[in-house]
C-alpha cells in the first residue's frame, strides 16, 4: 500500500495558507508562500467548468485577499489516486464557510509534482460542486 500522507499533508497546508489569505487573517508573506506551491505549468477547472493558469490564479489569489473575512476550510474524504516516481493525484472534499454565511461544498482532484529535492508544486486541479 502507498503512503500518500506527504502529500495529505501538502494539500491540507496549502489549505491553511488559502484559509489565511482570504479570511485576511494571513500578511503578504502568506500569499508569497501560497503562490510557491503552483507549478508555472499549473492548470485548473474551477466548479463552473471555466479553467485558469499560473498567471490567472495569481491574479485570482492577489484579488481574493482578505475577500471573504471568517473563513474556514474543512478537509476530509483524503484519498490516494496514483503515486508515482514524479508525484502523485489525490483527491479531497473541501467545505468552506464565512462569517456571512456562505457555504459551499466541492470535490478536488489535485496533480501535485514532487521535485528531487522534495519541493511539491501543485500542477492541476479539478474541482467539482456537490450537490447540496
């Protein structure tokens, strides 16, 4: 059985950045960290069905900062999908919920690089809404 707590633990961390920058809990050196952890290749399928690069994602998490005050990010459902030499697909569920009361509720699929030096970069990401 393969052992994908190290890249549990990548996705669960780069959740606390995100939590901290958008809430506005997190200074400029949290979205410097946050933006350290996509590839420059990086693509993503948000819930609409839209997709967004390296550059797009940057400008959403600059935009984003401090946007949605009381923020939390609940992780669960964590599962391995495929480990290989250069990295490994996991998949998540992700609830998040601010002080105004929005809620929402998707599954993630997440490509996440592992560079010889051990550095994770965060290549694609898939995220569905659940149904409520």
């Amino acid at each position: 059985m393969k052992d994908y707590r190290e890249y549990f633990n990548e996705v669960i961390q780069t959740h606390v950045d995100i939590e901290q920058w958008f809430s506005g809990t997190g200074n400029r050196d949290v979205l410097t960290r946050l933006l350290a952890r996509f590839s420059p290749q990086f693509s993503m399928i948000v819930p609409n069905g839209n997709a967004l690069d390296a550059p797009a994602l940057n400008q959403l998490f600059d935009t984003l900062g401090g946007a949605r005050p009381g923020l939390r990010i609940r992780l669960s459902e964590l599962r391995g999908v495929d480990q290989h030499a250069r990295g490994a697909t996991v998949s998540y569920r992700e609830l998040q919920e601010d002080a105004s009361g929005v809620l929402t509720d998707r599954r993630a699929t997440a490509v996440i690089e592992k560079r010889p030096s051990g550095d994770m970069l965060w290549r694609h990401l898939h995220e569905t809404y659940c149904q409520a």
